[in-house]
C-alpha cells in the first residue's frame, strides 16, 4: 500500500475508532493468513489496518492449507506473528474450519477424528508457546448445512453438529486451556428445536449451552425491523443474558445475490450507521460481545483498498 492511501486509511480509522459502535473482530481465511504467516509486508499492512479499523481480534485461519499445515510444521511462523500482534494490542484467536478443507463433513461421526485433531494442534501449540505466543481463544466454523445431503438429513446433521461440539469441547477441558472456544453458527438454528441429553430446545440454545461464546451470522444490511440484525439477534442475546455467554454478532460485506444479506451494496458509512443502532438496541446486555466482520480480504477489497 502507497504511504498516502495508508495515511488516509489511519486518519479515516482513527475518526471510527474513537466511539466504535462495539468491540469488532474479524474473519480472516486461509490465503490472507498464510500470507501474514510468510511475509512481514503482509503482516504489517494487516496489523495497520486493523488497528486503524478499530477491529481489537482477528480470527487468524490456523490449519492446513495448499498442502502445508504451519501451526504443526512450523509453529515459529504462529509464534512470531502472535507476538507481533500482541505487541500492537491485538488479540488472536485461532480460526478453526475451512471451505478449502471442506470441513463441514467433520460433523459427520466419520470424521470426528478429523475434527478432534485439527482443535489439538491449536492446544498442543499454545501449550509449547510463550504466554505472548499464545492464541487468546478459538472460533470454529464448521457449517453442517452446507453438506449435501443437508436437505434430506437436516435434523440428524444438526445432532451431530451438537455433538461434536460437545466432544471438541470436552477436549479443550482436558487440556486444562482456559481459553474461550465458540463457534460460528447461522441466525436462524434458533427456529429449530431439537432433543439433546433429555432437552427439547432450540439449536442455537444447546450450542450456546456447550460453547463459551457464540459469533452470529447475522447477516442483514440494516439494524432494525422484523428482518434486521436487532431482531435476528435478539433470542441469543437474551439466552446469552440468561446463561452468562457473550454473543458476537456477525456482518457481512461479500457481495450476495440477496441484497438485504451484506453490506456491499451499501458504503461505509451505511454499515458505521446501522452497527451504531444495533448497539443502542442491546449494546446494553451484558451478552453483547460486538461485531464480527466477514472477512478480512473480501472487507479490504469493499473499501478500495485492494
């Protein structure tokens, strides 16, 4: 990035900084993190942006990738670049699932495994890492409704879903690791009841119940009425409030052939307007953990900086 567009783009991020809407995190993938992992230009830009972007937590991808798996094969990379981050002020939280990988099949009980193993790499790196090395928590994003046979097995995927995520988080408590495990889940599984250990309950109920946090995809363009962020939001919140667990909320900015879905279609300026309404809607519940923004290239290349 030329120093004048990079001066503009601090100057613009410190103006939001100052009164952010909430606490924001953000998705960052495969290729974006590998890139930060190998290049210290890459690290640097993303590093900048993201303070100037008042963005506090990256969701750094931490698992395989074009044949290579660095949090296993070379941790250094993990180690120096965590560092790093920690030095500006940054928390990192290892992002946990891949389109690349197609891990949405790890909810299958045949790829349990799979799934176990991909969460012990993280906990056996934190485990040899310095403090400030150490990734702050873990989000999953493993989406059972992506699967093909989603629409003949809906309710059985979802079981599964459930326990799996009962089993990886039963792994990170064996690993005596106090750090906050949640997962990405989709707005709508709060409309879905399902049995689980003698309890009929909505789906998004019994994940919040396992997990330590939630990030909610909840993508709308817009914070209030029947179909907005606020509302599609707002059984979490308040089951959250309940059961004392934060609740990220999700936001998109990819382009969606569903206009109401992201924000793309919109400026910044449209996205500041309507996080600054939600938050006066339930930035007051203790649940409310901020926003998580989807995702660091796709956010980058919105603005016009890619």
């Amino acid at each position: 990035m030329r120093g004048a567009a990079l001066a503009a783009l601090l100057a613009i991020g410190s103006a939001h900084a100052a009164e952010p809407a909430g606490p924001r995190a953000i998705w960052t993938w495969e290729g974006e993190s590998y890139a930060m992992l190998d290049e210290e230009g890459a690290a640097a830009q993303g590093i900048a942006f993201l303070k100037a972007k008042a963005i506090g937590t990256i969701y750094l991808y931490a698992d395989a990738y074009r044949g290579r798996n660095l949090i296993a094969s070379n941790p250094e990379r993990y180690r120096r670049l965590l560092r790093r981050m920690h030095a500006s002020g940054l928390k990192v939280y290892a992002l946990l699932g891949s389109g690349y990988l197609n891990t949405e099949r790890y909810v299958l009980p045949r790829h349990r495994e799979e799934a176990v193993a991909m969460l012990k790499r993280v906990l056996d790196y934190n485990r040899a890492a310095a403090l400030d090395e150490r990734f702050d928590g873990i989000n999953l994003d493993i989406e059972p409704h992506i699967l093909a046979e989603w629409s003949t097995r809906k309710m059985e995927l979802l079981a599964n879903f459930v326990e799996m995520s009962d089993a990886l988080m039963q792994v990170k408590r064996a690993s005596g690791q106090d750090l906050p495990m949640g997962p990405a889940i989709p707005f709508w599984l709060d409309g879905i009841q399902l049995d689980w250990k003698g309890q009929r309950k909505p789906v998004s109920q019994h994940v919040q119940d396992i997990y330590d946090f939630v990030a909610l995809m909840d993508y709308r363009d817009h914070a209030d009425g029947g179909d907005g962020l606020v509302s599609h939001a707002m059984d979490e919140l308040a089951y959250g409030e309940a059961i004392g667990r934060p609740v990220m909320i999700g936001i998109e900015t990819m382009p969606n052939a569903l206009k109401k879905v992201s924000f793309h279609h919109l400026g910044e300026a449209d996205l500041e307007r309507e996080l600054a309404a939600t938050s006066r809607s339930v930035g007051r519940m203790r649940s409310f953990g901020g926003y998580v923004v989807h995702h660091y290239a796709a956010y980058r290349r919105w603005l016009g900086l890619d």
